[in-house]
C-alpha cells in the first residue's frame, strides 16, 4: 500500500527547516589555516559533521570505519569502510551517518584531507611534465573512487599524512597526487555535466523539492504536485530540475530509491520483496530492471556479493 504524505503539510512547514537542510551551504573559507597549505585531519564521532556544501578546496576523504551513505554531485552511494575518494574543488558533496530504524547509530572514523588546486601556482598546468596531474583534477572535477591496489598505497600514505606536519605533510601529499595521477583504477562517480547552481533563486527551489523527495521516497511523487508547490508550470518546472540536476524527476527520484535499496539489501535482513515496498517501488519486475541497469546485477547477487 502507497503511503500519501500530505504536500500541503510539508509546505506549510517549509520556511521553519533550517537553511542548512535546504540549500547547498558553499563554504567561502579555504579550509586552510594560514600557516598550511594541506589539511589532513583524522575526524572520529557519531557522524563526519558535514552538510550538504561545497568549498573551492580539493578534498581526499577515505573513511575507515561508520556512515551510511556518501552523496557527490548527483550520486547517492552507501557507504564501507575503506571508501576512498578524491573530490575537485565546487563540488557539492555530503556524507551521511544515519542509522535505519530501530538501530543506533555506530561511530565514524575518517581522514579528511583538503589542499587548494592551485597549490602548485598558476603556471604548472602549461607545463608538458604536468599533463598527467592537470587529467587528474580535470577528472576529479565529477568525483573520483579510488580502488585496488592504488586504494591500498593510497590509504598508508594517508595514514602518515595524518601524523605529518608541513613540509613532509606537503610531500607526502605530491607523492599521493603521483600515484593517482598514473593509476587506471580510479572511476567517475557523478555524472558527466552535473550542473548545480544553488545560489541562485531557481534552484533554492529545486533544493525544497529535493528535499521534500527524499524525505518521501515510498510516496507516490508526481511531477504536477512538484511543480505546483514551486509556483511552476510542469513544463518549466521540468526544464529547471532538468538543468539542476541533470537528471528528469523519475530519474533522480529512481536512484535515490535503487541506493537506499543497496543499503538496505547490504545492512539488514529483509527479503527482496520487503526492500521493494520500503524503497517505494509498486512493481517487483520494474524494481528488478531498474536495479540490473544501475548494478549490472539482480540484487539477490548484489547482496551475495557483498556478504562474501
């Protein structure tokens, strides 16, 4: 049985949710104190004290233990321990450490590494020597997973990293960006022309539906409501989220579902045909379909997979 959550009752409580859980916070600070040039920090607690921001700093995060879910560009991923990622600067990104129902939510420990792109100075990208570094941050500008082997160098230079100071952290930090910039085991995590402008008036209002989809994904979500509470025609409506997100209302609306599935499918018990219900999805064979095309998987052997 669909759930109907009441449109109207999440408009007339709109304006008392916190900035914060409605737009893109876009951090102006460098991240950096004005004596480093690279941060690197090891964060431990009951979540990775984020939100839903981005900041003009290339960020490494490899998180060791705890979370959820880790959210880049238009991507929702769950989260294990040992997720490796390389982020360039502006893109908006959030991680996430929230536990299912009826569970507490388990600690996090994670190494948080931030450095400005043009740590180098202006003219290094002309360079020939640099071609491979300038790929790398090109590349990372829609997010990067870090796997294999180039994952596990990567991991123990971030584990002296942590304990550097100045100079060595900053050498240490080029000898990271080397192996990157020459492995083959690293892959694009948002999609290609992942546009997101929420400083602007139009997309604070595709931020309140975003908002207001995710906190109803077993709902029966249609695009005439979405429009209606933005003061939109469906056309326009549709165009706007379009160039947001890149992505059409049930696209967006599909991979947030398939990604709670993925969590659900590797963090509990529950049987296909539950997960399904819970996700929100009205038919098994579209639910199976639209998890083959994402996982090149059916779930029951994405679940094996993960369990072995």
């Amino acid at each position: 049985m669909v759930v109907q959550v009441s449109l109207q009752r999440f408009l007339d409580t709109i304006d008392m949710i916190d900035v914060i859980d409605m737009k893109l916070i876009a951090e102006k600070s460098s991240l950096l104190s004005a004596s480093d040039l690279v941060a690197c920090n090891l964060v431990r607690g009951m979540d990775f004290g984020d939100v839903w921001h981005c900041h003009p700093a290339c960020e490494i995060t490899l998180v060791r233990r705890g979370g959820s879910e880790r959210w880049v560009g238009d991507t929702l991923e769950p989260l294990a321990p040992g997720d490796l990622v390389f982020l360039g600067p502006e893109l908006p990104h959030d991680y996430r450490n929230t536990p299912l129902p009826n569970q507490r939510p388990k600690p996090v420990e994670a190494i948080v590494t931030h450095f400005m792109p043009h740590l180098l100075g202006e003219e290094w990208r002309t360079l020939a020597v640099m071609e491979p570094l300038r790929r790398l941050f090109e590349r990372a500008r829609r997010g990067l997973r870090i796997g294999g082997r180039t994952r596990d160098h990567a991991e123990a230079i971030l584990l002296k990293m942590v304990r550097a100071q100045g100079l060595r952290r900053l050498i240490l930090l080029l000898e990271l960006l080397d192996l990157l910039s020459r492995s083959k085991q690293l892959t694009a995590i948002s999609s290609e022309g992942f546009l997101l402008k929420p400083r602007t008036s139009s997309s604070d209002r595709i931020g309140a539906v975003c908002v207001y989809i995710e906190q109803n994904l077993t709902s029966t979500i249609r695009v005439t409501d979405l429009a209606r509470m933005v003061g939109l025609s469906e056309s326009a409506f549709s165009r706007l989220f379009k160039r947001c997100t890149n992505s059409t209302v049930p696209q967006y609306i599909n991979r947030l579902r398939i990604a709670h599935a993925c969590r659900l499918l590797a963090e509990t018990d529950l049987t296909i045909a539950e997960i399904i219900r819970q996700c929100g999805y009205q038919s098994p064979a579209h639910f199976q379909r639209q998890f083959q095309k994402i996982h090149r998987r059916p779930p029951q052997t994405y679940r094996r997979a993960l369990r072995e």
